[in-house]
C-alpha cells in the first residue's frame, strides 16, 4: 500500500464518521476551515470563503457539515498543473449570513469577522472535540505513508499552528512532534505505534489496527530466534508491573479516588483489576474504543504516581 493508498484509506474512514454532538461537528469544520480555506475580502464589506481540498472524501465530508449547519456550497474540480496533475476539490459556501456566523461560531473568524490564527478555547475544551478537530485537520491537510514504517503529518500554515496542533494533541497524551520549513510549517508522529495512537484517537480504527498489525508481525519476526529464552523474564518482569499496577489501584480505591479519576484512567483501571494477568497490548484490546499498548502503558504509570501523592 503506497502512502496515497493509505492516506486515502485514512481519509475515506475518517469522513464516514457522523459526530452526535454539534460541538464536535464545529470543532471538525474548524479544523477543515483552518486547515484547507481561504477567506477573501471584497468591496462593500463582503467576505467570501472557499475550501481547497485534495480529496473526494474530504471534500464530502466538509459539503456534509456545511450542510449540516443550514448552509449550501458548490463543489468545483480542477486538475493541478504540477507534479501528478491530480484532481482537486473545491467548495464555494453560497452567500448566506449564516456562512460568516457559523464561522464566528467554529472560531475561524472573530467578531470582527477577520481570521483567527488559532480557535477560542470553547471550540476544543472537551476530549471529543479535540479529537473531531484533529480529525478536520487530516482531512484537511493531513497524509500517511509506509505501513511498515508509518509516518504521520499534519500541515499548518504557520508554526502557531503547528504548535497548536501539538498542544492540542498532549491534552490528550499524544505526542507529536513539530516542524517548520520554508513555506509551511506541520506536526508529525513516527512509528506504529504512535501513528496508531493518533489515528485511534480521530476514529481511524481500521488504519489504526492495520499499523498495528504490520508492527506485530514485523516484530515477531525479528524476534523470532531470542523468544524462547526471554519468554520467562518477560512474564515475570509483566507480572511484576501488574502487581504494582493491582497495588496502587487498590491504594486508590480505599482513598475513595477512582470515581474522581478521567474515564480513560478509571476505565484501564477497572480492565486491570479485573484481569491481573493480562498483558498490556490485551488490555488495550478490550477498551472502548481499542486504545494501543502505549496508551496502556502510559495512563498505568499515571494510576501509579497517583498512587503515591
């Protein structure tokens, strides 16, 4: 699978997803917006608005929200004269006042109705909107490539807001890391693992597990030859972190603090206490939605600290 293949796969899955909360179908038209618009200013105080989009999926998915907001939009193809010349997307809002206030509303434009570098607070405050606005942004200027060496990117226009991106990411324990060069500036995760993360977390599950998939297989091949002799040390070294896992969680539970704890921690908490034996990329398995080892591991080690205040 060649990165166009699975960039279009990312996008194709990522554009079949119905948000039910209208903040997160905002966040998601933010993130779009941002991320593939442009606003243009003309005489007589009027603003127009156009998205650019290299997708079918993603030029769909953003007629969809559009839509869902009251607002009607024409989609116009062109073919670029560089390179491929692949087709690309374009959507041209109608003039509605409810195309300017849905924006205000997104945060992509202020009171004023000029851009806004980055979006309020509102917009992304909760979980589920921080994932549908990274989901705008891989579909609005987002690619992944090599299944055996995953490479995740998402562009910004300026560094901002490729910080912003990664900030927005940390929140919720995804680490990205940024870039700049010399006409845009993008956020990126390498590896299986972390791609796979950041990929559960917009709802790319398929991809996601596809990653994961090609990592395990790979692994256990190049492990294959020293497996036998590090099969005890490393149930007994599994067994051990469970144990200290099992101990702070309980520490917890007689402080009457896992209630207080975010759903993602109680709920790996609650997976452990129930299956002391199992290892992490099990457990990461029977979370909803399937989280990967690395998160696991990660909000474990979080229980633990926890533990110890």
């Amino acid at each position: 699978m060649d990165a166009l293949t699975l960039s279009e796969d990312v996008r194709s899955e990522l554009a079949a997803i119905e948000p039910r909360r209208a903040c997160c179908r905002l966040a998601e038209l933010s993130a779009l917006v941002r991320g593939a618009g442009s606003v243009h200013y003309r005489g007589g105080g009027e603003v127009a608005v156009h998205l650019d989009l290299g997708s079918a999926a993603s030029a769909r998915r953003a007629f969809a929200l559009l839509r869902g907001f009251g607002i009607g939009a024409e989609i116009r193809t062109y073919r670029q004269r560089a390179f491929a010349r692949e087709h690309r997307y374009e959507l041209h809002p109608g003039e509605d006042p409810r195309v300017l206030q849905t924006l205000n509303e997104a945060g992509v434009l202020d009171n004023r109705l000029a851009p806004q570098p980055v979006p309020p607070r509102r917009v992304v405050a909760r979980p589920c909107c921080r994932a549908a606005y990274l989901r705008g942004a891989l579909l609005a200027a987002g690619s992944v490539s090599g299944l055996r060496d995953p490479h995740l990117e998402l562009r910004a226009h300026t560094p901002d807001g490729a910080r912003f991106l990664a900030n927005l990411a940390a929140e919720d324990d995804i680490r990205l890391g940024v870039v700049e060069r010399s006409h845009h500036a993008a956020v990126y995760a390498k590896g299986g693992e972390a791609v796979a993360e950041l990929l559960g977390f917009v709802g790319a599950h398929h991809v996601a597990l596809a990653l994961e998939e090609v990592a395990v297989v790979g692994s256990a091949r190049a492990r294959a030859n020293r497996l036998a002799n590090a099969d005890h040390a490393n149930l007994v070294r599994t067994a051990r972190s469970a144990q200290v896992e099992l101990r702070a969680i309980r520490r917890l539970d007689r402080k009457r603090e896992l209630e207080q704890l975010p759903p993602d921690l109680r709920e790996v908490a609650e997976l452990r206490l129930r299956n002391p034996s199992l290892s992490l990329r099990e457990l990461a398995s029977r979370c909803r939605p399937p989280a990967t080892k690395t998160a696991v591991h990660r909000r474990l080690k979080r229980l633990v600290r926890l533990a110890e205040l």
